[in-house]
C-alpha cells in the first residue's frame, strides 16, 4: 500500500480523494505519512471529531493543507455513553481512549 492509500484508510472522512492525494503530496515536502498517522490517532477521540456524528471531521484535503498533523492534543474528555456510541460508529468497536 502507498503512503497516500495509508493516509487514506486511516482518515475517517472519505470525501474528495482526488484533491486529498494532491495535498497529500504538498505535505509530503514538510512532513511523513508516520507523523501524519500519528496525529490522526490521538484526533479521533477529540471532541470535535466524535460529536454531531462526526459532523465537524474536516475534508482530508483541509487536513492536509491546513497542516493539521501539528495540531496539539486537547485534554481527553470522559466521554458520555451517547458519545461512545457515536465514536464507535464513525470509528468501530476499538478502544476509545
């Protein structure tokens, strides 16, 4: 699998693959698939991704150009039991902490 495909399987939005692989490539010149992987595992479980059902999860191509891999942790919030469910449907049945 390509470091793009990587990207894309792991990105839980999947709109817009043509402009995403291009930003992907732009990114690529200041950063690596792994830090990008890394961001993505610790931003699922942000409030922002897992509320309204996944609503506000920004398009992969505003991920990538908004550099968002530098983003930094907020703190964790105790997710509530509707929340959990939200999460687990957006992301499966994985640990969500």
């Amino acid at each position: 699998m390509d470091a793009f495909e990587r990207f894309w399987a792991a990105y839980p939005r999947k709109v817009g693959k043509g402009v995403a692989r291009r930003a992907f490539a732009q990114a690529l010149r200041v950063t690596t698939v792994e830090t990008m992987l890394t961001a993505l595992q610790w931003q699922r479980h942000q409030d922002q991704w897992v509320k309204a059902g996944g609503q506000f999860i920004p398009h992969p191509s505003t991920w990538l150009h908004q550099e968002r891999w530098a983003d930094e942790p907020t703190r964790l919030p105790v997710l509530s039991d509707a929340t959990t469910r939200t999460y687990r449907a957006i992301f499966g049945d994985g640990d969500v902490h």
